[in-house]
C-alpha cells in the first residue's frame, strides 16, 4: 500500500459515474480525498459514502475534492450516487488498476476463506499529487470526521 510521501499514480486511467475516462493527473492543483471501497449499496460502504457526503461542503470550503473508488460500473456508481444524494464523484475501476498501483486491492479473509477484494482504505494526495496520509483497513462509521480533522491542519 502507498504510503505519506509516495507519488500518486497520477496518469492511471478509470471511467466515472457517466461513462467518461479520468485520472488524478487532471486534478493536479487542488488536494484529493481519494477513498477506495467495496461495493455500492453495502451497508458500510454507504454509510461511508453518506457520511462523506455530509462532510463535503466542510471539505470543498478547504479546497479539497473527494473521490470514491469501487470495481463497481458506471451504471452501479450512478444508481447509488443518486440514491444517496451523493456529492461527489465515483470513479469505476473493474479491472483494479487503480486500486492495484495504491495497494488497495489485495488479499483479504472472511471466515477463513482468503480471497482477492478491496481494502477499503483512503488516501490523501496533495496539490503537486504526493501522497501526504494514508488510512489502511478504515471503519466507515467515523472516517469523514478524521479525514476532516487531518484536512483542516493542512490547508
């Protein structure tokens, strides 16, 4: 997993909710709350999403942009982003690119059983696109706060 000064992958390319390539390089310039998750429509992973949701008026008043990451579709992503009023972009990545080049796909173990899946994890890259803070194996329950108490020391 990428680590506080590591460079992001900047030129890694994923599709967002409507269908159209994106990567972080076109977001060089501002801070980046990039969180990888599971899965749409999961119970942690929206209460995740609705709790960084409510967070993102804070946020962008800090001039940060949160972005979620799933191997789930385009199509999926639309659905649970206006299900939930989401305020923020969802980035597809179904092949793991992006979730491999940060570390945030790997092994993982459910009653014994180990498989290959998402670390739900989230990272903060800066404006010159450097890693600056990295959460590995995050509880969605209180995330947004910590992310938000980590942002308004930094900017």
């Amino acid at each position: 997993m990428l680590t506080s000064g590591s460079p992001a992958p900047l030129t890694v390319s994923v599709t967002d909710e409507n269908g159209q390539q994106t990567n972080l390089k076109s977001l060089l310039g501002k801070y980046v709350v990039l969180y990888f998750y599971p899965k749409d429509n999961t119970p942690g992973c929206t209460q995740e999403a609705c709790n960084f949701r409510d967070a993102n008026s804070e946020l962008k008043k800090l001039g940060v942009m949160v972005i979620g990451v799933s191997k789930d579709s385009p199509e999926s992503h639309k659905k649970f982003k206006e299900q939930h009023n989401l305020t923020f972009p969802l980035w597809s990545d179904p092949d793991h690119k992006l979730l491999s080049a940060f570390g945030a796909w790997g092994e993982k173990k459910m009653f014994g059983k180990i498989y290959m899946g998402i670390i739900r994890s989230t990272f903060i890259i800066d404006p010159k696109g450097t890693i600056i803070k990295t959460w590995e194996k995050v509880s969605p329950k209180n995330h947004d706060q910590e992310v938000l108490e980590f942002m308004s020391k930094q900017t």
